[in-house]
C-alpha cells in the first residue's frame, strides 16, 4: 500500500518549483492560478528569491503548498494513494492529493492561515527548539515543570526526536533543563513564533472561521491527521481537526506507525526537501517494517 506525505514549513529552498513550471503546462497552469488567487506573484520568489525572502511565512507555507501539490499533480506515471498524510502545513497538501479539497480552496485556506499566524508571531513572541535523545515522557514532564511561561512539547517527529515550543524565555529554560536530563542536543530553532503551541490562539479562532465555511469533500482514501494520528474520512472531523492544529502537537510518529500497521509498504514524499523520509526511516526502522521510501 502507497501512502503519500507532504512536508511542512522549512523545506523550501531557492528555486524551488522552477523545474515543474518550466517542463510542464500543467504545472505552469496551476501556478499562473496561485498567482492569481494570492494577488502576488509568489512564483517570482519561489523560482528567484533568496533564502531570507523565502522564510516570510506569508511566502513560505503558500510556497510550500503550491510546490507539493502541482508535484502531486503533474508528476507523470504516479500510482494513486491508499493513505495521506501532512506534517503540519503538509495537512492541507495532503487534503488535496486525496481529493478533500480543491487546490483553488487549500491554497485559500493556507494564504489565510499563513497572515494570521504571521499575525500572531508578531504579537506574541515565542520560539521552538529542537530536542535530541530524551524519551517523549521526560521531555513533557521537564516542560510542564517550567516556571517562567508556556512551553509544550509540539512536533513528535520520531523517537527521540521532538520539537519544543513556546514563549522564549521559556523554551531557553527547558532546553537547558533538558540538556541537565541528559538530551544529546538542545537546539533553538530559527522561526518566527510558536507553532503548535497554546500561543497561536489568535490564529486559531480566526483561521476557524475559514475552515468552517470551506467546502471538504470526503477524501478518496484516509488521511492521517496531525491531532489524532488517525485515519479520518467524515468531512466534519477533518474540519475539526485542521482548527485543532494549530495549538495542538503534531503526532507524526504516531500518525506514520498507524499507516505502517495499516499495511503502508511505500511511502512517497511529495514537495520540497525530503525531511520526510529520514523521519520515516527511522519510524519503520523502530518498529522492524522494511518499506519503500522515496
């Protein structure tokens, strides 16, 4: 069984997109549409913008979304999904590969959650931090022990691997808390707030308005969502679960032993990067399935 996974935000890169545009009419006419739904020409700074252009979140997520699924779109011969999957902003790529939502109205959707968490950055300051070798349970229990202000355990990448997230102040505190606990590295990480964290509240209430009045279909096969690690088809959970998103953890190594123990035996990362599958590797590796990563 094939499943499909899309990356989220950090994995754009210079040019990214300008081969697909350049090869494939397709491709080019989806891109000209993104263009024009988003009032901007956001392929002028996929295809000649620096690293620093790229990183505005208004550029990045929309970037990253429009990448994945015109590759998903346009890449001839690709054998259809029996699962999806998205971390993170990769939730809405993935809705669209199984047929949730129309690429017209992910991308809308994605402009918007893109300003409001933009938004948020601005008002409230936090950051993420990478964490190496501790056990989920320690990494939770130090943080919730914090005293000086929020921080959450937010991305679950794999074992051993989870991402931090949370007022500065705090997230400093906790990394070298986790570094006294034995941590192999405690790594701030160089974003503009924090993702997946009780302070992207703002966003969330404005983004809800948004995903409450977008048409989602029921997806051809199962996603895989960020909240729950769950396979979910009924159009009004999938709702729910992308308002819930993002002040709640993302679950991706849950989300990727679920679709190993429901016969996943390929997994295809579609989109800029390939963080993906050094993740999943390491997952299907854990859990002593040999599968087909690419």
């Amino acid at each position: 069984m094939i499943s499909y996974v899309f990356p989220g935000q950090g994995a754009q890169f210079p040019g990214m997109g300008k081969d697909l545009y350049e090869g494939s009419g397709q491709a080019r006419s989806l891109m000209e549409k993104a263009n024009d739904i988003l009032g901007f020409r956001i392929t002028d700074v996929m295809f000649g913008g620096s690293d620093e252009d790229l990183r505005a979140t208004r550029v990045t997520q929309p970037a990253i979304f429009i990448h994945s699924t015109v590759l998903a779109s346009c890449t001839p011969g690709l054998p259809a999904p029996d699962m999806v999957g998205g971390h993170s902003l990769g939730e809405f790529s993935a809705l669209v590969a199984c047929g949730a939502i129309s690429f017209e109205e992910g991308l809308r959707l994605v402009a918007i959650r893109a300003s409001e968490m933009q938004k948020c950055c601005e008002k409230v300051p936090g950051t993420m931090a990478a964490i190496i070798g501790l056990p989920d349970a320690t990494v939770e229990e130090i943080c919730a022990g914090i005293g000086c202000g929020t921080v959450i355990a937010a991305n679950y990448n794999c074992d051993g691997q989870i991402v931090i997230s949370g007022e500065k102040d705090a997230v400093l505190a906790a990394c070298e808390a986790l570094k006294a606990a034995g941590a192999k590295r405690a790594l701030p990480l160089a974003v503009g707030g924090a993702f997946h964290s009780p302070l992207m509240e703002p966003a969330r209430a404005a983004l809800a308005e948004a995903i409450e009045a977008a048409e989602i279909s029921a997806p051809r096969c199962p996603i895989y969502q960020n909240v729950t690690a769950l396979p979910e088809t009924e159009p009004a959970r999938i709702k729910e679960n992308l308002i819930r998103q993002l002040t709640s953890p993302v679950l991706w190594t849950r989300s990727v032993r679920n679709m190993l123990g429901a016969g996943a035996t390929e997994f295809r990362e579609l989109g800029p990067g390939n963080v993906l599958q050094g993740l999943i590797k390491r997952i299907s590796a854990a859990e002593g399935k040999e599968v087909s990563i690419n």
